[in-house]
C-alpha cells in the first residue's frame, strides 16, 4: 500500500494549487462580498487549465482522470473559495457524473462536452419542502405523454438553482409507491413552466445561489429522462461519488483554516512570546492535524477503491460524515486560536466556520450518513418508516 501521490498528481495540485491562490484570491473576495456566483470568464480560465470534469472519459471532453485527481483538484480550489469551487465540484462529483454514467448518448453528448468546456453549469436537484432525509417521499411528477415528459411540481435548497444553466432533477416518472417511482431528468433553465422563488441565504455558502424551483407543466422530450422509474439505487450510488465531493469541500475549509492559523500562532504574541510556545495551544493544533489527515485517508480510500467505478456507500458515508464533523470542529478551534481577529470579519476564518457547518446538512444529514454506514456494515437497509 502506498500512502504517496505520484510524481503527475503532485504536479497537477501544485499547477492547481498556484493557480488558485494566484487567479482566484482576489475574486473570492468579491464573491463573498456580493454573494453572487462567479461568471462564464471564471469557467473558461477553468476549463483552459482542464479542471471541469476532471474524471469525465476524454471523448465528452472531461480529464480521463481519476476521481483521487480530481479530488487533488477540488480540495486546492476549495480552500480559496468553496463557492468557486463549486462548477469544479458539479462537473466532476455531483449531476455530471449521473449524466455520464446512466444518460443515454445523446443526452451525454448534448451536454457534458458543454460541461466541461465551461460554457453551463448544471445543478442537482432532490430536495422538496416535505422531502429531505425522507428523500423517497418526493412528490414532483413527471407525466410520460408519447416522446415527451411533463412535469409538475416544487423543488427546494437547489445549490445553484437560477443561477445553473441545466438541473438533474429527481421526479416521480411512474406511479409506483416510494423510491420504485423515482428517476431523473434534465430540465434546461429556459424551459416554459420553469420558475425560480425568491433568492434563498445561507449562513455562510455565500455566492452559491438558492431558491425554491416551480414546475409548471413543463414539457420537455423523453430523451431528457436520465434514469428512468425504478433508477433511484442507480442515482444513489452515482450520489456516492457526490458525498466525496462533498467531503474534500468540507475538508479544503478545514485545512485552509488549519494553513492560516498555524502562521498565525507563530506570529501572535501574548505574554511576551508567541502563543505556539503555550502548549495548550500546541495540543490544538496537534488535535486539528491528527483529524484532517484522517479525514484525508478516508477520502482517498473511498475514492482509490472505486477506481474508474463508483464508490461504496459504507467508504464515502464514512469520508463524509467524518469530513463534515471534524470541519466544524478544526475550523472552530482555528477561530478560538486567533481571538477576537478570528471572529472578526477582518480575517479569514469566520467565513471558513460558516461555509464548513454546511456540508453536514447538504448531501443528506450527518446522522443519516451514520444511519448509512450501519446499513453497511450489516448488509441491508433500515426501513425509517417502520
Ligand atoms: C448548504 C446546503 C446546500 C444544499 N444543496 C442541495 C442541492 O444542491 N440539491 C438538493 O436537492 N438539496 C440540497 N440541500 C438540501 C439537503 O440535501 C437537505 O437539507 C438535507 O437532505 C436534509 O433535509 P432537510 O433539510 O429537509 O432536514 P430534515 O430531513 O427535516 O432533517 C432534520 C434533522 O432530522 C434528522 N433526521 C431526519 N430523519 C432522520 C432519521 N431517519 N434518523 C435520524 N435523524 C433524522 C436529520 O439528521 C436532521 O438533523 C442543501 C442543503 C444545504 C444546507
């Protein structure tokens, strides 16, 4: 077993990690500021240095790389700003990847090439008012009317909703009870019957854009259906990928706190030396490194496992629910370290805080994460209902 990143990967993350601090510092700020979502002349600089679809085959214009690269590539852009991050995170985690893997030829070949050259972002959207752990409980419908589908309905906490160009949105696409019913379909932002509510904020998250989403009778072709009724284990186990994307977000906040805090205690100085040589303060940032390398291994491991394939649902719930929960803590200690400079907007960390309290809630909760690895651990699936 090798622990090391080849001599290729090393060099892919120092490429991306130079170009991030270089090209995107000065742009996260005005993102957090304005709470707006970067633009196309982002994408493009993203997609010249061949980071959208990172892990996506070559022939729809991705990487043909691994998913570990394409973690190497998120976590560098993330700990500038997980909000850039996020075109990075959807082309080579999130809806892309439902596209590529169950998506018929020319549904891939419409969009993924678009994907990667930067030209849309596609969103992901599960959620609904009475359906977010209890995701099976959703309602919006999709009615099969000879060569087309419509759909009727309200989606919810969308990451990207009216902003994204393209949403994989889950619906019922028979009348089948539960998840039986479930499939997925691409809706493109300029569809008639499509509306978006009113602009949703976060507590942190800022620049990543969210609003309830309305389906009207919206009426698109049939060959817009990505997994048909009956698909929704396929689309879980596409989410698996998801959750290690997830996990390096959660992780690049975590350890982009820990890079800032550790200069900072070498150059804070309380009590006439600086405050490393207190060994309370030693002990912290001890706790803090222990739990991102951790937190590290158990994403490569859920992602060096799936190889070309998809992950298993025991690996990346644990890389995620381990990564959501230590983010909350090391970013917590990080504050504590630097005092009122670390709770003041001045300084970096209290966007790290709130940014890193998301992820545990988005891509299904932390309990239920753990709900997941029991599951696996004894090879069946604990009914919530019952
Ligand atoms: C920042 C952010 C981004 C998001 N992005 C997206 C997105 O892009 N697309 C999308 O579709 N959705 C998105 N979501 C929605 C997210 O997936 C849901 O919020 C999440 O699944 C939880 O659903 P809920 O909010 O309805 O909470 P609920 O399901 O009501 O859960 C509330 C609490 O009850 C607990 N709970 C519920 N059921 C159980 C159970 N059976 N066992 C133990 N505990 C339980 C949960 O753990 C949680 O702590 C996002 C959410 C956030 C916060």
């Amino acid at each position: 077993m090798d622990f090391s990143l080849n001599e290729e990967q090393r060099s892919l993350q120092e490429t991306v990690k130079k170009f991030a601090k270089n090209e995107l510092t000065e742009i996260a700020k005005k993102v957090e500021l304005e709470d707006k979502a970067v633009d196309k002349s982002v994408l493009k600089k993203f997609s010249d240095l061949g980071i959208l679809g990172v892990n996506l085959p070559k022939k729809y214009g991705g990487g043909g790389m691994s998913h570990l690269e394409a973690v190497l590539v998120l976590e560098e852009v993330a700990k500038i700003s997980i909000a850039i991050a996020f075109p990075i995170f959807e082309s080579s985690f999130g809806p892309a990847l439902a596209i590529s893997n169950f998506a018929s030829e020319e549904l891939r070949n419409h969009v993924l090439p678009k994907i990667c050259s930067g030209e849309i972002v596609v969103a992901v959207s599960m959620s609904e008012p009475q359906a977010g752990s209890a995701l099976t409980d959703l309602t919006t419908n999709a009615r099969i009317e000879k060569d087309h589908i419509v759909i009727n309905g309200q989606k919810r906490w969308c990451s990207g909703a009216g902003h994204a160009d393209g949403y994989v949105v889950y619906c019922r696409l028979s009348d089948e009870p539960g998840s039986k019913g479930i499939g997925a379909v691409y809706i493109e932002k300029e569809t008639n019957g499509f509306t978006f509510g009113k602009r949703e904020h976060h507590m942190g998250f800022r620049g990543v854009h969210s609003a309830d989403m309305y389906f009207d009778n919206v009426r698109i072709s049939k060959s817009n259906i990505i997994v048909p009724a009956g698909g929704f284990k396929k689309l879980m186990e596409a989410f698996d990928l998801e959750r290690c994307g997830n996990s390096t977000m959660s992780l690049a906040c975590a350890q982009s706190s820990y890079d800032y805090v550790l200069n900072y205690v070498q150059e804070r100085k309380q009590f006439g030396k600086a405050i490393i040589d207190f060994q309370a303060v030693q002990l912290q940032l001890a706790e803090m490194k222990m739990k991102l390398d951790a937190s590290r291994l158990l994403i490569y491991r859920a992602v060096v496992n799936a190889d070309k394939s998809l992950p298993s649902i025991g690996e990346s719930s644990i890389a995620k629910c381990f990564a959501n929960e230590i983010t909350r803590e090391v970013t917590g200690k990080a504050m504590q370290l630097m005092g009122g400079y670390g709770y003041s907007k001045e300084f970096p960390i209290e966007q790290k805080m709130r940014d890193a309290w998301g992820w545990g809630i988005a891509g299904g909760s932390i309990d239920i994460q753990k709900t997941n690895i029991a599951s696996s651990l004894i090879g069946r699936r604990f009914d919530q209902r019952k």
